[in-house]
C-alpha cells in the first residue's frame, strides 16, 4: 500500500470542512490549551476554562478533518497514519483530547454507517478457537525480532511496576513479577498454570526466583518457539513446559494460575468460559493471580458498544472489561474475588519508556521485515501514545487481582 504524505498547502473543500469543525471544537473546549499549527503557517488556539497540558497539533492537510466527521475517533487516528497531522508530544495531545472527550464527543463519533461497518468488523473478530489463533497471529506473531528491538530484554509485554521514578524497565518488570507471586502467595514445589505465556517471562521468574513447577500455554508460534528456547538455556527446561495449545484445551488441575493481560483478548462473550476454565484448573484451595486492564465502570456500556481504534488495528478481536462488569462472571464461577492493587500510572510509565525505545530502534524495525514502512511505524507511534493517554487520564487502568477456589 502506497501512503501519501500532504504538502504545506491545500485549500478548497476541505479547509472549510476543517473550518467547521474548528468552530465546534472551539465552543466546547473545556480543559488545557490546544495550538492548531495550520498548513500554512499560521495558528489558533483553543484555552479552557480548567487548568490542564499545553498541547501543539500541526496540522499538514485539511483532509484530516473530513476523515473525522466521517470516521470519528478511528478516522483521527488514520489521519496521523497518512501523515495528515503530527504533534511534538503526541501522548500529550491525546491525554488533551481525552480530558475534554465529553464535550467534544459529537465531533469523534463519526458517521453512523461507518461506525456499522467497523462494529461489524470488530463483531466478525469473535475468539472462537479459530479466531482467537488469527487475531493473535495479528499481532504477536509481527515476529520476535520485531518486539526484541524495543521491548527490554525480558521480552515482558505488559505493565511494569516501578518502585522507584529511576528504576530501569526490566527492573520494574521483574517487580511485577514479584509482587504477582506474592500475592498469589506462589510457594517453592507449587504447580502453575500460566494462561498466555507470552515470550516466558513470567514462567522464568516463577521457575528460578520460586522454584515453582511452570505449564505456559500460548496460541502464538512465535512467542512459543522463543519461549521453549530461552527456558532450554536458561536450564530450566526441567521446570517449565511451554504448550501451543488454546487455554480452552488445558486438561489437569494446578496449585495457582497466572494470567497477565491475556484476559483483553478473551472477548467479553468469552468471559463465563475463561473463568470457569480458571477454576477448574485450581486444585480445591488452590489460588489465580491475575494482571488485567480495565476501564471506567462508568465508561463501559459506551466502549463495549463501539470499535475503537485498537480494536481495529491493533488487538482484533480486544475488549476491556470493567471491575463492576467482571465481579459478577468471576462469582458465577464459583471464585472469589480476593485482593486488588492498581498502578495505572505505571503502565503510562511503562508506554513511555516503550514509546522512547520503539523511536530509538525504527531503523532496525524497518529492515526487520517488508511491511514495516512509515505507515506501520505512525500506526505503533499512535497506539503507544493512545494508550499511554488514556492510563494518564485514568480512563484505564491496570490491575493485579487473586481468585481463590473454595477447598
């Protein structure tokens, strides 16, 4: 696919369609300030009445505001990947946007067709067991050269925890790690059962620091090739066995589970099946520990009745859930829901060091594979920032919680 990238000035349609909706957006400004740098050098500003960022858009093409009447949110963020608007602080632009999102939500709700399609794109996404394979195969299976350039060297792909503002990233990992296993209150000689393995961060710290017994399951070729390989070197191939099979397949019983945001990938009509598969892999006594993203109860309804932008480019087949949303399937399970920490801040501290490693490697990424050109790079530029923003804002957040099966 060719992108196109727009010169400094335009005019015509489109400018007056971007003069449309500077006029809505100028009427319902609330918090921060916003500098529009347009097409030909000149600038408006947009100030709130409550205190907030200084946030700078540079706008390169009027087109980009035709793409959000018409695509809302999605079409906002398929004008950055054409290059039509760019920002010198991205997640900073996009926390101002969040925080002034309820007035100005008429603007990103787009077309109501296009917003039919996307729904039905994202419907079309469901996780069966076929689809589950190919939604994960979307995304994880990029290639593990392409997560090894930027991620730190634990290759974790989730929220750290940072117990210090200097700690470095694979530090604040392992310090997620750590506290998973304390709370899940994770014994030497204890059987576990991780549910999505990832790149077998997680089933090395639990085998080395715990001297825990590991089964990983994974769907994604890509993370079990490496996985299996980096526990054979780590001489802890005794310890864990790394399974390329669907959770929904896994047969016995253990003495803990661990999760670590696989459950986004579920799908809400999934939920009952992802948590009695939870308990029937506990032994009686027997304890989960979890790390999940969530948002806002209040949020919820609208979110879970849209498709956003990464549900459409990033994660198919995604969904968040909210606590209030989740508490009554983990009961219909017959679990309970025991302790629950937060540290959302942290995962926006975590996208940031990612953002910052990402920008630093896109000239290895690029000679990483094919696909990986300009597009592809403002699409992970984007979702980076996008998330970041919405932790930041408080839109989501990220827990670690424990689930106990009765004896």
């Amino acid at each position: 696919m060719t992108t196109t990238f727009y010169g400094a000035r335009e005019a015509g349609p489109s400018s007056a369609v971007f003069g449309l909706l500077l006029r809505l957006l100028s009427s319902n400004w609330t918090w921060g300030r916003l500098t529009l740098v347009l097409p030909d050098g000149s600038s408006r500003q947009l100030s709130g009445k409550e205190p907030g960022h200084a946030a700078v858009m540079n706008i390169r093409s009027y087109n980009f505001a035709a793409r959000v009447l018409k695509g809302g949110d999605i079409g906002f963020a398929e004008a950055y990947m054409a290059g039509e608007w760019d920002s010198p602080e991205l997640p900073v632009l996009l926390e101002t946007l969040v925080n002034n999102y309820d007035h100005i939500r008429r603007l990103f709700d787009g077309n109501p067709l296009v917003n039919g399609i996307n729904w039905l794109g994202h419907r079309l996404n469901r996780n069966s067991r076929r689809g589950s394979r190919r939604n994960i195969h979307a995304h994880y299976d990029l290639g593990n050269a392409f997560y090894a350039a930027w991620l730190d060297p634990s290759m974790t792909y989730s929220a750290a925890r940072f117990e210090r503002p200097d700690q470095p990233l694979e530090a604040a990992q392992r310090a997620k790690y750590a506290s998973l296993a304390r709370m899940m209150d994770l014994q030497p000689g204890h059987s576990v059962l991780e549910i999505g393995c990832g790149w077998g961060g997680f089933a090395e710290f639990a085998a080395r620091e715990i001297g825990a017994t590991v089964t990983g399951v994974t769907i994604s070729r890509e993370q079990y090739d490496f996985a299996r390989r980096r526990l054979f070197q780590a001489g802890l191939a005794d310890k864990t066995d790394i399974q390329l099979i669907d959770y929904r397949d896994v047969a016995g019983q253990f003495d803990r589970v661990a999760s670590i945001e696989m459950f986004e990938a579920v799908g809400r009509e999934y939920w009952p099946t992802y948590f009695a598969k939870v308990r029937s892999a506990l032994k009686p006594g027997g304890r989960a520990g979890l790390q999940i993203i969530t948002i806002q109860d209040a949020l919820f309804e609208e979110y879970d009745a849209r498709t956003d932008f990464i549900q459409k480019y990033v994660f198919p087949g995604g969904s968040l859930p909210s606590e209030a949303k989740l508490a009554p399937v983990v009961a219909g399970a017959g679990l309970t829901w025991g302790q629950t920490e937060r540290f959302g801040r942290d995962y926006a501290d975590t996208l940031a060091e990612w953002a910052r490693r990402f920008e630093a490697a896109c000239s290895e990424i690029g000679r990483a594979g094919a696909g990986f050109d300009e597009r592809f790079h403002r699409l992970w530029r984007f979702y980076l920032a996008y998330c970041e923003a919405g932790f930041r804002s408080r839109r989501t957040d990220v827990i670690q919680l424990t689930l106990d099966r009765a004896a």
